[in-house]
C-alpha cells in the first residue's frame, strides 16, 4: 500500500496540485469546523465582506465536535454529510476556501467548483470520531458561538488520516468506484 502524503495548512495549489482521488494523507496544522447554520452565516458574511476570518488557504471540516470531558481537548469529532453544505460550498471556494474534509459525494456543481478553484475534498472516515479527536492538539471558537457544536471552531490537528475524494483535475473516487464496479461486473 502507497505510503500517506503529508499535507500541511494553510493550503495552496502547489501543495495539492499533485494529490489524486484516492490518495491517501496525512494533514497537520489548522482547520476549522463548520456545518450547516455556520455555511449559512458565512456565506452571508462572505455577501457583505465580513467574513470573521481569512478564507484564502484554509480547509473546513464540516463536523461538530461533542463537549471535550475533563482532560481532553475535544470530544469525539467525526465528518457529518457534506451534501449538506453544497449550496453554500461555490461561494466559499470564490473566497479562497482550498479544502473540505466531510463525507459523501459532492454535486456536480460542487465537483466543478473544485476543479475550477483548484481546491480538493477529503474524506474522514465516518465511525473514527474518537480517532480524529485524538488527533486534534488545540480548539478555539472563533464565530458563531451562540450555535453551540454547530459553532465555527479552530483546531490544530496533526497527522489527522483522509483520503482524497475530489481532486483539482476534477477526479472523483465515488465516481471512479461505480465505473470500476461495473466493469467487474461485466
């Protein structure tokens, strides 16, 4: 099996120009978490020039982390479905998003938007949400704290596994599974 590429935040078009759908990476410095209110908020944000932080290079992790017990950084945090987050996805990628770590496919629009902004989408393995709050050093809040786990959260993580879904060439591993199935099958 082909060894993880390591991926560091911020990101820019040089660093995930050579990732593929279906590559495997390890990603380390700061993401940001955001699910469907904070999209919501953001993109009108985004609509009046007062995004509360610099998108350009940064990666969203569409999750809500569950209340960190006594001792931890975070509570289990795992990927929520990112189809959820399409309508909203085109605008923040204008705004200089370069990443997205959920689960599931993304729609057409979305997949082209990508390709177009140059960005990548990851995939977090749904049912590891104890691995990845292991894996997160650092969280802060940084808008929206009234939406409590749905609140736009910053976190360090390091060497955090994912595996690419959609490339900037445009590649999508869902798609490229259904193909290959279908071959098989003939």
């Amino acid at each position: 099996m082909k060894k993880a590429i390591k991926v560091s935040t911020p990101l820019n078009t040089k660093d995930i120009a050579g990732l593929r759908a279906g590559d495997r990476v390890v990603l380390s410095g700061i993401i940001y978490t955001a699910r469907d209110m904070a999209h919501k908020r953001l993109v009108k944000a985004a609509g009046s020039g007062e995004l509360p932080f610099d998108l350009r290079g940064q990666v969203i992790f569409y999750a809500g982390p569950a209340p960190a017990k006594p001792g931890s950084v975070t509570g289990s945090i795992g990927p929520t479905t990112s189809y959820r987050m399409d309508a909203y996805t085109p605008v923040l990628l204008r705004c200089g998003l370069k990443g997205m770590i959920g689960k599931g496919q993304r729609s057409e629009e979305v997949r082209e938007s990508i390709r177009k902004h140059k960005a990548v989408y990851f995939a977090a393995i749904g049912g590891t949400a104890a691995l990845i709050a292991g894996k997160v050093k650092k969280v802060e809040i940084v808008a929206y704290g009234d939406l409590h786990t749905e609140a736009v959260r910053k976190l360090e993580v390091k060497n955090l596994p994912l595996i690419v879904v959609n490339d900037i060439e445009g590649n999508d591993l869902y798609n490229e599974g259904v193909m290959k199935y279908r071959r098989e099958k003939q």
